[in-house]
C-alpha cells in the first residue's frame, strides 16, 4: 500500500471513532431520562374560590383499562364568578429528582347533559360558567402514557345530587 492510502485509512478510521464516541454520548443521555410514574392530586391541592363547604372530594382507581389510573370526582355548588385550581402531583420514576419532562396535557370532555361553556379552563384555571359536568383528562407528555381522571361536576345553587 501506499503511503497516500494508508494516510486515507488512518483518517477514515479516526474519523469513525470520534463519530462513534459523539454520538454514544448522545444516545447514553436517552437512557437517563426520568419518566413520569403518577399522577394524583388531594385536596390540599384543590382551591375553589366560592362555596367551599359544599366541595365533595372522591377518588377510586381504575385498573380495567390498558392503563390503570386515578379517577377523581369533585362535586360542589354553583355561584357565580366561581374558579376552581386543580394543582396535580407529579412523581417520578426515581421520586428524588424532578421527571425530565413533567409537562402535562389537559382536554376537557363534556357530559352529554352539560353545556359545552359550563366549565372552561385557561391559565391553569376552571371558570365554572353554569352548572354541568366536565371530565378532564391530564396526559403526560413524556411517552410513560401516565394519566388522570378527574370529573368535576357544579350543582346547580342548593342541591346535593351527582348527575352523570
């Protein structure tokens, strides 16, 4: 061989590790990400801005489906100009750091009773328009597929009763 070529090999072949060695650091970051394990919430985490001694607060798993999750169900009563914060607890698959990603997506669902408008929400806030149900599903946007239920549900003023 000639020195011309040996020098293209030797190139090549330096080239190619240092390629190698670039990107195994990439891929070795992948396997460090912290999943999201669940998502729950209590109702210290809850804040309703009227009538909060009619809040009722239940929660039940549900194990029956591909993803077993939490459902909650909050009842109260409706007044006008009423919010709701719902603050959701996030912990990760090694609870001592915080998920590496531990953004969440929300999409309402609404009863087929319920007004579309009863229950909105915007800036990390329900506005309680009218009395009705909505079912909020919190996804996580970390590929775990983790997620939460909660159905929340205004009676309308002075009355107790649960309208699915």
């Amino acid at each position: 061989m000639s020195k011309p070529t040996i020098l293209i090999l030797l190139i090549v072949y330096v080239t190619s590790i240092l390629i190698v060695g670039i990107f195994g650091l990439q891929i070795m970051s992948f396997n460090n990400i912290n999943y999201i394990d669940s998502i729950t919430v209590d109702m210290k985490n809850v804040s309703i801005s009227k009538n909060k001694h009619t809040l009722s607060f239940i929660s039940n798993s549900v194990v029956d489906t591909a993803v077993p999750y939490i459902r909650y169900t909050l009842i109260f009563e409706y007044a006008s100009d009423q919010t709701l914060a719902i603050l959701p607890k996030i912990v990760a698959k090694n609870p001592s750091i915080d998920p590496t990603d531990n953004r969440l997506s929300i999409t309402l669902t609404y009863s087929q009773e319920a007004h579309v408008d009863c229950i909105t929400y915007e800036n990390s806030l329900f506005k309680i328009n009218r009395p009705g149900g909505v079912t909020v599903t919190y996804r996580s946007q970390d590929n775990s597929g983790k997620i939460m239920v909660v159905y929340l549900f205004a009676t309308p003023p002075n009355t107790t009763s649960m309208q699915n």
